[in-house]
C-alpha cells in the first residue's frame, strides 16, 4: 500500500511542459491575427511610404522649383515656370523621340516573343521547355553595362554584324538603311536603328515570360472546343487563343515600355547628338544643375506610365504578371 500510494493518482492532471519563448510568442501572435499582419506588412510598407514615395515626393516638391539664371543657384518659391519650359521645341522633341523608341521597341518585342512563348506554351517537351527558359534568362544573368557594350563592339563598322553582312553581299542595302533621315547614322553604333535592335534584345526576355505565362492559362478544352465546333486553327488562334493571351501582351509591354522610356545607358553608348529622356535628366541634373528642370522632365514619363497602366489595368495585365 505504501508503494502504491508513492504513484500519481489517475486523477491528478499531468504536470505540464514549460513552454520556450519562442512557442509562447507564436501562440500570442496567432490569437493575434491582425497584429501579425501588421508586425509582416509594417517594414515593407514603411520603407515604401519613407524611402519609395517620399523620393517621389521631393521630386515633385524639386520640380516646382526654379532656376535663377543669373545666380545659377536653385530658388525656392513655388511656380509653374519650370513646368513651361517642358512645352520647349527642344523638350517636346526629346519626349516624342523617346516615346516613339519606347513603342516600336515594345510593338518589335511582342512580335518576336509571341511565336517562342507559344511554342513554349503549347509544343515544347518539359525538356526544351527548360533548355528554353534558360535561354530566356541566361542573357540577364550578366551584366547589364557588359550586354550594351558587347552590342556596340558587334554593331561597329568592322563588327561581326558588319562583316556578316558583307559577306552576303548586302553592304550595299546596311549602307542605303543608314542613309535614311530618321533611323540612319554614320554606322550602326551611331545610329537610332542600333538602338532599336539592343533595346529589344535587352528587353525582350521581359515580354517572353508574361506571355509564356499567359499563354499556359489557356484552358485547351477552350481551343478544343473550338475545333469541335468547326473553326480552323487560324480562326481559333485569332478569336480564341490571341485575345486570351492579350493580357500577357500588355503586361510584358509594360516593362518593355517603361524601361526603354527611362533609360539612359543605351542611348549614352549607342545615339548621337540626339537626347533622350534619361539622358536629359541627367544633363540637367549633373552637368548643368538644373535640378527643378530635371525634376521636372521626371514626371513626364510618370504621367505617361500612369496613364499606360490605368489602360493596362483595364485590360487585365495585373492577371498575367
């Protein structure tokens, strides 16, 4: 009986495990839903609002300021004069000039990366699928500066391209396409038309990808279904395939779009004498301290994405992103 009595009653709840501080703190904050979610959203959003906008924020503070041009020195009373001189011949130029790059850029990306997205999509075996997708991305793997400067050795007048040309007897045609008014150039590397060409090579993968993507949410029940009811491939892929995948189109445009509008290395390694918008703002900003002026020529591509993703949203890119 004494040796019995020594054993814990059936009755007597077991003793209980002390809980570390890390098993507490993870209870507490699951009976806390909400405070979780802000202890989770609080950092990205406070660098948001403090570093992201509040730059946006002083830039456009900076752009309602002006310039004496006496002084040189930036004078801080709010007016709209740096605003006008944005309506400039020269200021007016440079924004066409650089939307107009912007959307041939972006019309060429989509046309060369809708046939490799649906081939990905639609044909490829996991394999080539793969092979493919590294392909796509093994050109951003390097350096940025070493891409642009790699295009400006094969696009020089004793480049491979050059040479390539030559020896297919077309010499001829590369120099009557440099002849012309608006694309041409003493070569290539000097030349609108070499711009062109980096500019959609360095951005092209930007417009595979969202395609590709869009392009696997096509249901083939849909494309199927289709066929079943009579309509042949070219009808299926132009009422069918085409206006599902639009949505991918647009979001790859976006990035298209918006980086070649902002910027300013290719332009630097590849113009001539004619400016682009990035390169404006960084004439203003470094070499003539025009600070309100280049603010200013800041918020014109700005207002241009604005408005080019309000049309994106409607067309339902956010989905394909």
């Amino acid at each position: 009986m004494e040796a019995n009595s020594s054993l814990p009653s059936a009755s007597q709840p077991a003793a209980q495990p002390k809980r570390g501080l890390a098993q507490r703190l993870s209870t507490f904050l699951y009976r806390r839903p909400k405070l979780l979610l802000a202890l989770l959203l609080g950092p990205p959003l406070l660098y948001m609002l403090v570093v992201y906008l509040g730059a946006l924020f002083t830039l456009l503070i900076q752009s309602f300021f002006r310039l004496d041009d006496f002084t040189g020195q930036v004078v801080r009373d709010f007016t709209l004069s740096t605003y006008g001189q944005l309506f400039t011949r020269a200021n007016l130029d440079i924004f066409t000039r650089t939307a107009g790059m912007a959307a041939a850029v972006t019309l060429a990306a989509a046309i060369i990366a809708f046939p490799l997205a649906y081939y990905m999509a639609r044909y490829a075996a996991s394999r080539a699928r793969a092979l493919l997708y590294l392909a796509v991305l093994m050109p951003l793997w390097s350096s940025y500066i070493i891409r642009v400067y790699s295009w400006r050795l094969i696009l020089a007048k004793e480049g491979i391209l050059s040479w390539f040309i030559g020896k297919l007897g077309l010499a001829g045609a590369l120099e009557a396409v440099l002849q012309l008014p608006v694309i041409g150039g003493p070569s290539l590397t000097v030349s609108f038309l070499g711009m062109f060409l980096v500019f959609v090579y360095i951005w092209l993968p930007y417009m595979i990808l969202p395609i590709q993507a869009a392009l696997e949410r096509v249901p083939r029940s849909v494309l199927e279904a289709s066929g079943d009811l009579g309509g042949r491939p070219a009808h299926t892929f132009r009422y069918v395939t085409l206006p599902l995948a639009l949505p991918g189109v647009v979001a790859g445009s976006i990035f298209t779009f918006s980086l070649t509008l902002g910027d300013f290395i290719v332009p630097t390694t590849l113009g001539n004498s004619s400016f682009f918008i990035g390169q404006a703002v960084l004439s203003h900003q470094g070499t003539s301290g025009n600070i309100p002026l280049a603010a200013a020529i800041t918020v014109v591509p700005i207002v241009i994405m604005t408005f080019y993703l309000l049309g994106a949203r409607k067309l339902g890119a956010f989905d394909a992103l």
